[in-house]
C-alpha cells in the first residue's frame, strides 16, 4: 500500500484456475478486473499494464 506497484506481480503470476470474468474501464486511465473466483480489488493503469507487459515493443531496446 503506498508504494509504486511491482510490474513482475503481474507478469511472473503463476498460472492457476482463475479466469477473468470481465473487465471496466476506470476514467481514461485504468482497467479493474473482475477474476471468476469473485475478487475485483485493485485498478492498473495503462502505465503500470504497459510496464507490466513482456512483448519486445513495451520492454524497448
């Protein structure tokens, strides 16, 4: 709490047998996702999604 968020907590996650249910757009500058196991806590930004994501473009050189 408090602290920037850690964008390996959302790549490194492991797998399980959690599904995502849906997910809302919160203004113009994060997502919350709703997981099938009924907990919805916590927004991402688009910053924090973008820093979280493993593709060759979002890490740059």
């Amino acid at each position: 709490m408090g602290q920037p968020p850690d964008p390996r907590v959302v790549r490194d996650t492991p797998r399980t047998n959690l599904n995502l249910d849906h997910l809302e757009a919160v203004g113009a500058y994060a997502l919350q996702f709703f997981w099938s196991d009924g907990h919805a806590t916590g927004i991402y930004t688009w910053e924090m999604l973008r820093a979280a994501c493993p593709c060759p473009i979002c890490l740059g050189d």
